[in-house]
C-alpha cells in the first residue's frame, strides 16, 4: 500500500496506524536531532497526545518510532519530557566535573603572592600561604593554606592567574640523543680529531666568515676549512671536504654541544663513515681544549680578529688547501708534552727540546701498526710533499698568498681586541 503523507505530524489515529503497518521502510529525513525533536512535538501537539487513551498512545508511540528511527525507550524519554516540560528538546551534554575547592579569589590572590615573592618553588610558596593563615591569621588564606605543591601548580597555569601574575620564563633546553658525552680515548692511535668552529666576526649587519677547524688528538694533525655561514648546508660540504685532506683514516670526532655539530645531517654522516661520534662533557673544561688553544694561537694569529664577509670564503677555502693547511702539517713544528706523574698521582706537562716536531713526523715516528692511511694516500706522496720545499721557503710562499688574500677580502677594523 502507498501512503502519501503531506503533512506527517497532522495524520490522525487511522492514517498513523496505517503507517506503522506498513511494510515499507518509511522514516522521518531531518536534518539534525533538533529538527526530529521539533517534528516529534509537533506531531504530539497536533495529535493532541495527552488527551488520548491508552491504546491511542501506543499507535503514536509505534508512529514516531516509525517515522524518526528512534527506539521504543528513546520516543518514551521524548514523550516524559514533553508532558513535564511542554516541549521537545535536547539536552546539551554537561560533563560530571569535581566540585571546585579553589574560587578566582584565591587565584588572584596566589597570583599576588607570586608576584611579591617573585615566583618561588611551590613548596616554598606553600609554606608562605600556610604562614599568612596559621601565624598571622589572615583569614582569606585559609583555603590557601591546605593546598598541595602539586595542585599550586595547577592553580598557577589557569587563564585567570596569568591575566593577574605574568611571569617570564626562560627557555629551557631540550634534551637531544645525538653523540655520546664524554672525552674520546685514541690509546696513540691517530684519527681521533676535535673540532670547532671560529667566527670573523659581524660588521654592519654583514656576516662574517666561520673557519672550521680540526685537529688530532695524537699527531696534532690540523685541517681548517671555511663557510660563509654556520648553517648544516654550508658546513657538511666544507666538513666533508676536511676529512678528505687527512691522511689516515678518521676514527672518531668530538665536537661541543653547538647545534651546528649536533644536529642529524651531521649523525648521518658520520654513520655513514663509521666514525665514532662524541660531544663534551658539563664542566669539563679540557675536553675540547685542543683545538680551543689551536683556534687562538693558528687561526687567530694568521687571520686576525678583522671582518670578513662571507662571500669570500671560497677564496679563503682555496687559500686553506693550497697554501695554510700544508704548512700546519708539513712545516710547522708543535710541541709534545712528556706527561709525568707524581706519588700522589698529579700530572705533569713538560716540553722538551725533543718534544717538538711536525705532525708529519709525528706520525711518521707511530708504530706502523697503528697507522692505517685512507685510500690514495702513501707514504711517498706524503715525503714527497715534506721535500718538495723547506720550511722557511714554504712559509714565505704562505705569507705572500696570506697578505695578497687579505687585501683581495678588504679586511675591516684590523685592530684585535683589547681584553682588561
């Protein structure tokens, strides 16, 4: 049978039992529950629910089951509602929440507290809210004066205390898993290089030049690249470019904790090398101490404290590789301490006259064993290199190219630094 409804809550008692005995799927398209709850009261209205019987009832009931979808228990709350109330409507969902011990008075007034005491440790300012409650009887303290630290801090991160008490507070480190923090350990083997960077410094807004540099641990080898800026992009191609320059494989790296070094471009390079991965530890001062020292008496002393800007830092790369870095290596003596130790086991640097010597002779003078050169380096290219021009001669040719690059980079504000 095809009922058409025109006015579906304006049927009468017939015209509803028709439909429910209907076999075809008929049901009532709203929009939202709001427009069902609005028909469902039409329809008791018009329907005139509360004056019908009892078998009456039921065909409405079945009617609107029918029409809406709803079940049997869900058309009776309808229904109950509508009879108590006079109407259909739903109920907004109101969440159980605890009752509420602290009012926005004791906010503002905790808020106060901070401000005065500039924002003390929870259990610190509990103890102050229980002093103004229990010694000097303030009585708009007495909720105050049972709260937990715990809780406090909840208290304190609420939207009305920080419109009362704003607090500045500084950034706090985030802990990154990148690089094992303690001091390397060579046992004499070279390959173990510490590393950092050194800034040209900044003149009228214009960066200046970071010098990479690098030195082992055993030999003193020393490489020194440069970037025009400190970011990963820059670094991990000059980086690259420095471990190339060594003679003998690369065993491990130690950096500080600076995010130039610290950061996962620079893990995934060394994983990919198999290289030993170590950052400084906290307090520990002469972790990095190498290279620190070679940064002031090498690079300092060669380059000054002028600024450079950055685009000349291909030039001073090119500068490194042809000229500094050969130096450093081949021509430069450093000197090597002879570590003594005393009954009560304090140490001791002594350097001796026979304690000087070339990086080059450094680790020629190693067990062979312990020397593993990278691939393309021999023995003979690297003595090759050493008689190719004596030391005095090649620290001229340095010094030429030095002076001729420096006036090619218009080097500003010579004058180092005076420290008082």
């Amino acid at each position: 049978m095809v009922i058409r409804v025109e006015n579906a809550e304006g049927l009468s008692l017939a015209q509803m039992q028709a439909v429910v005995e209907a076999s075809e799927s008929v049901r009532f398209a709203g929009g939202s529950k709001k427009e069902i709850y609005a028909w469902v009261q039409r329809a008791l209205v018009q329907g005139e629910y509360a004056r019908q019987g009892r078998q009456a009832r039921g065909v409405v009931r079945a009617y609107l089951c029918k029409m809406t979808g709803k079940s049997m228990p869900q058309i009776t709350r309808l229904i109950r509602q509508y009879r108590q109330t006079g109407e259909v409507r739903a109920v907004a969902y109101r969440r159980r929440r605890f009752a509420r011990v602290y009012t926005e008075a004791d906010v503002r007034l905790l808020a106060q507290v901070d401000r005065a005491h500039e924002r003390l440790s929870g259990p610190a300012t509990r103890r102050i809210l229980a002093r103004e409650y229990e010694v000097y009887g303030r009585t708009e303290y007495t909720r105050l004066a049972g709260i937990s630290a715990a809780h406090l801090y909840n208290l304190r991160g609420r939207p009305d205390y920080r419109k009362v008490a704003a607090y500045q507070e500084s950034t706090r480190p985030a802990p990154v898993c990148i690089g094992e923090r303690r001091r390397p350990d060579p046992q004499g083997r070279p390959g173990y290089l510490r590393v950092d960077t050194v800034h040209q410094g900044d003149w009228e807004g214009r960066k200046g030049v970071y010098h990479l540099n690098s030195v082992d641990a055993v030999t003193q080898w020393e490489v020194v690249g440069c970037a025009p800026k400190i970011s990963e992009a820059y670094l991990i191609p000059v980086f690259t470019a420095i471990l190339e320059q060594y003679p003998f494989v690369i065993l491990g790296l130690h950096f500080d904790n600076g995010s130039e070094f610290i950061n996962y471009r620079m893990r995934e390079l060394l994983e990919k090398l198999a290289v030993e991965f170590t950052k400084s530890r906290a307090l520990h001062s002469t972790d990095n101490a190498l290279v620190e020292g070679k940064n002031g008496a090498i690079i300092r002393k060669h380059m000054g404290y002028g600024h450079i800007p950055g685009e000349h830092a291909t030039r001073i790369q090119d500068f490194y590789i042809r000229y500094f870095n050969p130096y450093l290596n081949f021509h430069r003596p450093c000197g090597f301490a002879t570590v003594t130790e005393d009954a009560r086991g304090k140490r001791r640097r002594v350097y001796r006259a026979a304690d000087y010597a070339t990086p080059y002779e450094k680790l020629r003078s190693l067990p062979s064993a312990g020397v593993q050169l990278q691939a393309g380096w021999s023995w003979e290219r690297l003595e090759q290199t050493v008689r190719a021009c004596s030391d005095t001669e090649f620290a001229e040719r340095l010094r030429q190219a030095k002076a001729k690059l420096l006036r090619e980079c218009k080097v500003e504000s010579p004058v180092p630094p005076r420290w008082e």
